[in-house]
C-alpha cells in the first residue's frame, strides 16, 4: 500500500486489498468507520484511533519500521519505509503480512528444530537423490555431508535389495504419495551395519505432486544388537531352561505320586489303628470284668478260708469228745471188770449179774472200738481240713497275685487304649496333612507346567522383537 507525504493512500496491490477485504469485520471491531474498498484516496488516519500520534511519528521517520498490530482477535505486521526521491521524502510504503502465519512458520521452524535435534533426518528427491542430511543422520551412518549430497539413497542398501523388485517398489510407493514407516536394516560407511527405526514421508507441492520426500528416523543399532544377544543368550540357555522345567515337572509328578501313595497308606493304617483302638477298648472291659471276677474269687476264697478254720477247730474240738468218750469207755471196761470179779465171789447168786457184767465188758469194748474210729476218722478229718487250710491260703495267695496282676494290666490296657486312641487321631490328622501335601503337589506340578509355558511364550516374544 502506497501512501503519499499527505498521508493520502494512493495504491494497494490486490494481496493488500484481499487481506483488507478479509480483515474488515476485525477492524470494523475497533474502527466502525472502516470499509476495505474505501481506502483508496482516503487517509491513513482510518487505521488509527488517534490520528495525530500516528502522523508524528510517521513525519520523523528515516528508516524502516516495523510493528505488529492487533485488531479484534487479528494480528498484522506492519513495515513502513519511507520513499524518497533526490534525498526528498516523497511518501511511504506499507507492507501488510498476517501475523497468525508469521507465528504458524516459526511455530513449524521450531518444531523441526527441536525434530532435527532429536532425529535423524535425511531428504531425497522423488527419484531418490540424496538432498539434504542433518547431523544426527550423517553420524549414525558414518558419513560427512559431502559424501552423500547428490548420491542416491541406493548407497545406504545392500547390494542384494538394491537391485530387488522390492526394492523398486519401495520407491514407486513413495513417488506415489504413500507414507512408509518400519524398521529397517542399513549400511553405513565402510559396510557397517545400521538399523534404523524410521518414517518415509512423501512432501507433496500446491499441484499435490511429489516433490521431495523427508526420512525421519532413529538409530536403534544398539538396542538390536542388545536383543540379538538376548535371542543368543535364550537360545543357548533354553535347552538348559527346558530341561530343568521337564526334571521339576517330573520332579513334582513324582513327589505327588509318593503323596498319593503315602496317602492311602496313612489312610490305610488310620483305619488299621482305629480298628486296634476299638480292639484295645474292647480288651480294657474285658480285662475290667476279669479284675471284678478275680476280686470276687479272692472274696470267695477268704470266706471258704473262714469256713475251713471252723472246719478245723471243730474238728480238734471232737478229738477232745472222743478222748473223753474213751476215759469213759476206758471206765466202764474197768467197771465191768470189778463186776465180773465180784460175780465170781459171789457164786450162784452173782451170775445173772456177771452175765450183766460181760455185755457191759462187750459194749466198752465196742465202744472204745467205735472211738478207736471215729478218733481215726477225726485225724483224717483235721488232716483233710489242715491240707484244705494250706491249699486255700495258697490259692489265696495265688488269687492275690493275680488281682495284682489283672490290676497292672488292666491299667496298662487302659493307658495303651488312651494313647492309642491318641494316636488314632494323630494318624487321621496325618492322613488330612498328607492329603493337603498331595493337593499341593498337584499345583506345583501345574505351576511347573504353566512357568514351561511361559518360558515358551517369552521365548517366541524373544524371537519375536529380534525379528
């Protein structure tokens, strides 16, 4: 826009007059006075609320000026230069740019700095011919500005794909407009190997044509590197891995065997001493019916003990009857025997007497006979009664020794039932240990399995990112 020493504007260029025309409704904000197909031949006092500063300034102006002004939500920057023809100032020309690109460019400037100083960039033309590479791109592959700028990007290829079909398809690709990202594998200076993590980006002009295509990318070689040592170190430990898995596996299926077997085992001999307990109870009552049997024999024989003893002293008690049975008898013979002296004296007159005398005689006779055996028979009687006495006491003392001995055991019967009774428990105890101890081997024997399975799994992502 043209402005002359009267501040008059005398010319706009049509890129003036359509930013004027877009911008209109923004002045208008500010200036309600404002019309865009106005201006020409009108002063510039139009732009400004306060004339007179705007002019005071632009009367001592000798050099370019540049400002940013903002109107509504728009910003322009504004350079004025003063005109001048012989030394004399003849007018100004104003320069109009929106603000909003101004600030978009450096916006996409910085962005790229900052890429650039992240990344690794490279641009080709769409046939491939090396343009331009950035610091980051030339020290990851070895090679000084010089040395690739108007190369083809073949340089960075092995032999083989570079005269691949794939490799020309690569290319029509891009020419074609579409964007390539992946990783892949190059060569640097003196055939060093590169691996690049990188985007291929088509860069298309106002016709919508390929023209030139920008590669970003990252250097990823030592993480590579790092992973085809860790597929080489899975490898080489892999066999040893599985190996160790398939022993633990077995390991454990073994040890869950044992405790299934050791299982039925206690299981078994937990039935076999609930059975003896039962067994053991049994004979405790029974020995307890013996002990109260034996205490009533010892009852018994100590009453028959009692009766033999009466046995006995009535028995010495009839010695003494006979004995006195046989004085008397002794008497009576002794008496008879007076008689029959003195029938005899007595002649005739003493006979029937004497015939008294010799009966009484006869029955002395056969009384003292009739002592004589029953005195024999009562020997025999205190005999039987002494021998009976002895064999009871030691049948007593036979009966005692045994109530001690049923007594002993029965309290070592009742002390056996009691602790095996304990032990009973303790083995139903031990069959439910032994049960969770089975159960728990059959989950290592699964988390054996499911770490094989891992193992496998991490292998194949091993193998998986070196790829």
């Amino acid at each position: 826009m043209l402005v002359g020493q009267d501040f008059t504007i005398l010319h706009m260029n049509p890129a003036a007059r359509a930013l004027m025309r877009e911008a209109e409704a923004d002045f208008r904000t500010e200036l309600p006075r404002f019309q865009a197909d106005a201006l020409i031949g009108s002063s510039i006092d139009v732009f400004q609320r306060d004339p007179a500063q705007q002019r005071a300034t632009l009367s001592t102006l000798e050099a370019p000026q540049v400002t940013t002004l903002r109107i509504g939500p728009r910003e322009l920057d504004l350079r004025v230069t003063p005109l001048r023809d012989n030394g004399r100032r003849i007018g100004f020309a104003f320069e109009w740019t929106d603000a909003g690109e101004r600030r978009r460019n450096l916006d996409h400037a910085a962005q790229l700095a900052a890429l650039g100083r992240s990344q690794a960039i490279i641009q080709f033309d769409p046939d491939g011919t090396i343009l331009d590479a950035n610091a980051n791109f030339l020290q990851a592959m070895g090679y000084r500005p010089e040395e690739v700028r108007g190369r083809h990007h073949a340089i960075f290829v092995e032999p083989s794909l570079r005269e691949s079909p794939d490799y020309q398809r690569f290319w029509d690709r891009l020419r074609a407009g579409e964007y390539q990202a992946a990783q892949f594998r190059r060569v640097g200076k003196g055939g060093r190997e590169v691996w690049i993590e990188g985007a291929y980006n088509p860069i298309l002009d106002t016709d919508g044509k390929v023209a030139k295509v920008v590669k970003t990318a990252t250097d990823i070689t030592p993480n590579v590197q790092l992973l085809g040592n860790l597929k080489q170190l899975i490898d080489r430990n892999f066999a040893e891995i599985d190996g160790a898995i398939a022993r633990s596996a077995g390991s454990a299926g073994a040890a869950a065997a044992a405790a299934d077997r050791t299982n039925a085992e206690v299981q078994s001999a937990a039935g076999g001493i609930e059975q003896l307990a039962a067994s053991i109870s049994e004979i405790a009552e029974s020995m307890a019916r013996s002990r109260a049997a034996t205490e009533r024999a010892s009852d018994e024989t100590k009453a028959l003990a009692r009766t033999t003893d009466s046995l006995t002293q009535a028995a010495q008690a009839m010695g003494g009857i006979v004995g006195l049975i046989r004085t008397i008898a002794s008497q009576i013979n002794l008496l008879a025997l007076n008689a029959t002296i003195e029938a005899a004296r007595a002649g005739e007159a003493g006979k029937g007497f004497a015939v008294v005398a010799s009966e009484v005689k006869n029955l002395a006779v056969q009384a003292a006979r009739a002592t004589e055996q029953i005195s024999a028979e009562i020997d025999g009687i205190q005999t039987t009664s002494t021998g009976v006495a002895g064999a009871l006491d030691a049948i007593r003392e036979a009966v005692a020794t045994v109530l001690d001995s049923v007594t002993l055991t029965a309290a070592a019967v009742e002390e056996q039932n009691a602790v095996t009774r304990s032990l009973a428990e303790t083995m139903r105890n031990a069959a439910g240990s032994v049960s969770t101890v089975s159960a728990s081997m059959g989950e290592i024997t699964a988390a054996v399995q499911e770490a094989g399975d891992a193992m496998g799994k991490t292998k194949q992502a091993a193998q998986v990112l070196v790829r």
